[in-house]
C-alpha cells in the first residue's frame, strides 16, 4: 500500500495537472490552494473521482469549433438557394465575438472552421463538375477568416485595456465594461477594414459570394456602390457586425445600438436618395427591343455532331417562332447565350457549314441583326502557320450578314477554359485537370454597336462577377450592358441564381441597365437600380425553361461616368491605411505591455 505522503504527492501531482492545463488556469486565475482543504491527507483520498479535467477540456474545444461551423454556415444562408440576406449583419459578429475571448492561435483555428462552415455550402455547387472541389476552394478561401479572427483576438486586448489593466490578468480585464468610445470605434474600423482587403486577393480572380453580393435582392442597400463600389458595401455590412460585438461587450449598449442603427439607416437613406429613378429628358433617350432565345440546351463541352445539330435546331426553331410572331418593326436585335452552339461559327466541319447557313437564312429572310455567342478562330492570312487561336466570342452579324462587331472573352473560367501555369506543371497534373480546351483571352473592351445607338458593353458569363471589367467598358463608352451566359454546367444546383446575385451590382457601379440572355435561365433586364423589372415570360430568376421574348427598355445615349467609374478602386487607399493603421497600433501596443510586464516582474524580484 502507499504510504500517506506519497499518496498526498500524488493527489498534489493531480491538482498541479489541472491547475496547468484546465481553462480556468489559461485564462490567468490564480490557484488558490485553499480549495484543497476540504482533503483529509490519508487513505480515504483513495476514493476520490479520476482526475477528468482533459476530457472537459477536449468537449468544450469540440463544441466550440462546431459552433464556428455554424456560424460560417449561418454565413452562407444569405446568399442562394437560401438568400436569407440579413443574415450578413450577424454571422461574421459570431465570429468576431468569440475570437476576442480566446487566444489569437485558437481563434485562428476557429476563423478557419467558420471558413469551412461557409465555403462548403456556399460552393457546393461545384461538386457538380468535380466532387473535391469544394474542398479544395474551402481550404484556400477559410484563410481569410483565419486571419481576421486572430487579428480580432489580438489587436481587441491591445485596443481596448491597457497595459496596466492587462498585467493584472485575465480576470481583471473582464471585469472591466466601460470602455473608451474612440478606441473601441478605431477597433471596429480596422477589424472592417482588414476583412476587406484580405478579400481583395481573390476579387482578383474569384470574387463570388463576397459580402456585399448577399444584399442583391435587396437593392436598396446597395446605392452607394455607385460611389465605393462592392468594397464600400462590404466594409460597411463588415463594420455593423464589429459594432454588435462592441454593443455585446461593453456596458454602454444604447451608444452602440445607435452606431448598428447609423450603419444600416445610413445605407437605407442613402439607397432612397441615390436611386436613379426614371430618365430625365426624353431627347437623350432610346429604347432597344432585344428578342432573347433560351434553347435549355444541356451541357455539351465535348459535343459530337448530333448534339451539336439538336442544339443549332432548337435555336434557329425558337428564333424563327418569334420573328414570325414579331414583326422586324417589333425587334431590333436577336441574342443568343454563350456558346449556344457547341461548335466554332467558323470551321471546315459541315455542322459550322450548317450553323452559317442556318443564321444566314434567318438575317436574309428576316432582316433583324443578331448577336451570337458562339467559339470563334480567328482569321488569318494566307500562308501564316501559327497555331489558331480558339476563343469564346459574342459575334454581331448585320442584316446584310456582315460581321460589325466581335468581341472576344477576356477572363477565362480557370481549370475550364484555360490551365493556368500550363506549361510548368508537370504532364501527369495537366492529363488529369485537363478539359480538352485552352480558350486564348480578348484584349479589348470595346463596345459593340447596335440598333438605334445602343453601346453594348459585352461580359460572357463568369465575366459579369468583375467589377473592373463594366468599369472598363462604361469608361469606352458602353451605354447598356449586356451579358451572355450558359450555366448548363450546373443543372441541378444553385449556381445560376448565385451568378446572377454576384453581378447584379455592376448595374449600380455604371448606373447603366443590363440584359442578361442565358442558355438554362436568367434571361432578364436589370435597370440601373439593380432591380429586376422584366423576366422570360414571368418567370423567377429560379425557373430552367426553354423560351423566348422580346425585351423593350430604355436607356441613356450618352450616360454621365459615374464617380466609381471614373475614379475605381479609390476606396481600398482608405481600406489599406486603415488596415495599416490598425495593425501598427495593435503592435506597438503589445509592446507598451510586454515591457510594463517586464518592469513589474522586475520589481517584485
């Protein structure tokens, strides 16, 4: 049998293990070794409970990390299928909250499952091309939010207390409940900002299902764009949230009620008094009636000659219907989606032969232009054996059968139109992502010219989600923007509504309208509100059906740049040096309290 010392040793050994690792010792209390008299140091310590403090602490961290999941996932609601779009306001506070009651490094790992919670649902949708991508873009993308939450963790202490309130402990600094407006004010600024711009790294190539694209069924809010563009609207949705953490926080709550009140009041006021509303004199107006042709064409990347003979037929059939039911007074352009043809417009196979011949007949027979979206090669003069360049193209064709405008589709769909870095991967890596095409890019953003002085600024699809790209065109002069697209690729999912929640804004950066003709759905106008005035024969922007109609709406011949047109991106100066300002401060902060906590630890030896 143990001796009673050895056994008391051991019973200490025990309580030294929680006093180290259980979560009252990491957040800084003191172990009061007073809690151990009720212990009577002999053999009836024998029947004491296994020490279980590791297992309390294992299920509090699984909790706490299911709960960011959720969090990221109540993220994800506010945009399609869902569009539950307040929820923006509440899901990034969630996470805010509980990262400035942790450790940095713990709320790093949390900021990372909230990005997961998100990402996951939020693109699923393309699982529906291959299953692992989803996981792929979560463990890319939860980065961000990684970053915020470790910096909310670690620049709140440093705001918010100061060095001496900090080196009495972690108990000390909860205690506290009043804290100073203006630094609580600067916190919630640079939290904003950070989020921000982290987000600005992949606005560059992927800017899908950013903050302010889950406002896009509620237009209102999103006037000021017109002026910040979508990082405004983002900064603004981002500082609500650190202000309801604030309001959580301090015990001045009303002030900080006030401040979440200002941030949406203030983008609702603002949406009231900056709606364009109706056009001003008539005599700089011009209506444009487009017929749009939605063939609900499957899917067919690598289509054989009957699937390209099905779909050159539902088209030319549909297109014919309503020319016939329209006279050519009634329509002024004729549209088709991308690539409503699987084949180039221009080839030596007899199904391109049969695509000409079909569209040739109906402008000769008919005398209503039409645009198409189709793959193109480019032309070349004779003897020169460089390779062709094969690009996704939106081709304007005459009455007279003349091409008058072509333009040619600049950001590419990574991994589905091109393999980016393709000539240093390695073969085996390009045999296996490869999908059988390597689209060459456009160069220009010229406008396209169509009836009764319509500008069409052209985007193709995956195009309309990038705000720089309506930006270039409105400065060439577009005064109508016009987007083709072909979301077959994802028959199932949300994706088509997602598509068109992420461009629904570039309508209010240029105040211009938008036309949208698509292949499976989203076959609509957008005024220069961001509001959808007119679908395909009543339908929502979730039905799939095949169809046509023609499209009657007003526009501006000669549109006044707007300030975000004419000047950009001007807003990420302020996000940056807010940024900056925020993570400087925090630093020199920090060291303000490692040196006070040196001097005090100094003094007591």
């Amino acid at each position: 049998m143990i001796s009673g010392k050895k056994n008391v040793k051991r019973r200490l050994s025990g309580f030294e293990s929680i006093k180290r690792w259980s979560k009252l010792h990491r957040y800084g209390k003191k172990f009061n070794r007073k809690t151990m008299d009720f212990m009577k140091f002999n053999d009836e310590t024998e029947n004491l409970p296994p020490d279980e403090a590791g297992k309390i602490r294992i299920g509090s961290q699984l909790l706490q990390g299911l709960m960011m999941l959720g969090a990221g996932a109540l993220m994800s609601g506010a945009y399609p299928p869902l569009a539950w779009s307040l929820l923006v306001f509440v899901a990034p506070a969630l996470l805010l909250w509980w990262a400035i009651h942790v450790s940095p490094l713990r709320a790093a790992l949390g900021g990372y499952l909230w990005g997961w919670g998100f990402c996951l649902p939020s693109f699923y949708f393309l699982s529906e091309i291959e299953q692992s991508i989803p996981f792929g873009i979560a463990a890319i993308l939860a980065c961000n939010p990684m970053m915020v939450a470790a910096f909310a963790s670690f620049s709140r202490r440093n705001y918010v207390y100061d060095a001496a309130t900090r080196c009495k402990g972690f108990m000390a600094c909860r205690a506290q409940k009043n804290f100073a407006f203006g630094k609580s004010l600067a916190w919630a600024f640079s939290i904003a900002a950070l989020w921000c711009m982290l987000d600005t790294w992949r606005m560059s190539f992927f800017p899908w299902n950013y903050p302010a694209a889950a406002l896009w069924n509620k237009p209102l809010l999103l006037q000021l764009a017109e002026f910040t563009g979508p990082f405004g609207i983002s900064f603004l949705i981002l500082l609500g949230n650190a202000f309801l953490v604030c309001a959580a926080e301090d015990g001045k709550k009303l002030r900080w009620g006030i401040a979440v009140l200002a941030v949406i009041g203030g983008m609702t006021l603002a949406g009231l008094l900056l709606q364009r509303g109706n056009y001003g004199s008539q005599d700089d107006v011009a209506t444009l009636k487009i017929g749009a042709i939605q063939g609900d064409i499957t899917q067919r990347r690598n289509a054989d000659e009957k699937q390209a003979r099905e779909a050159l037929a539902t088209y030319l059939a549909l297109t014919e219907a309503l020319l016939k039911k329209h006279s050519s007074r009634t329509v002024d352009l004729i549209l088709w989606p991308e690539t409503a043809v699987p084949f180039p417009f221009f080839a030596a196979n007899e199904v391109s032969f049969d695509y000409r011949l079909g569209v040739f007949r109906l402008l000769t027979r008919y005398k209503v232009p039409i645009l198409l979206g189709t793959l193109h090669y480019e032309r070349r003069p004779a003897g020169v054996k460089t390779p062709l360049r094969l690009t996704n193209a939106a081709m304007l064709l005459d009455r007279n059968c003349n091409i008058t405008g072509l333009y040619e589709k600049i950001r590419r769909v990574p991994f589905g139109e091109y393999i980016p870095l393709r000539s240093i991967l390695p073969e085996k890596v390009v045999r296996w992502i490869d999908m059988n095409r390597d689209l060459a890019p456009g160069s220009s953003y010229a406008h396209l010219s169509a009836a009764n002085t319509a500008k069409l600024g052209m985007s193709i699809c995956y195009e309309s989600v990038f705000p720089g790209i309506a930006r270039r065109e409105a400065l060439e002069g577009a005064n109508v923007l016009c987007v083709l697209s072909n979301d077959a690729w994802y028959p199932t999912t949300s994706e088509p509504v997602q598509h068109l929640a992420n461009a629904v804004m570039r309508t209010i950066e240029t105040r211009l309208p938008m036309f949208r003709c698509g292949n499976n759905g989203g076959t609509l106008l957008l005024n220069r509100d961001g509001r959808i005035v007119m679908t395909l024969d009543n339908s929502t922007v979730r039905d799939r059906k095949r169809g046509a109609g023609v499209f009657e709406f007003s526009f501006e011949r000669k549109p006044q740049p707007t300030f975000y047109v004419r000047y950009g991106d001007w807003f990420l100066i302020f996000l940056g040096l807010a940024t900056g300002f925020g993570v400087a401060y925090s630093a020199f902060r920090e060291y303000l309290f490692r040196k006070q906590l040196i001097l005090q630890k100094e003094a007591a030896q």
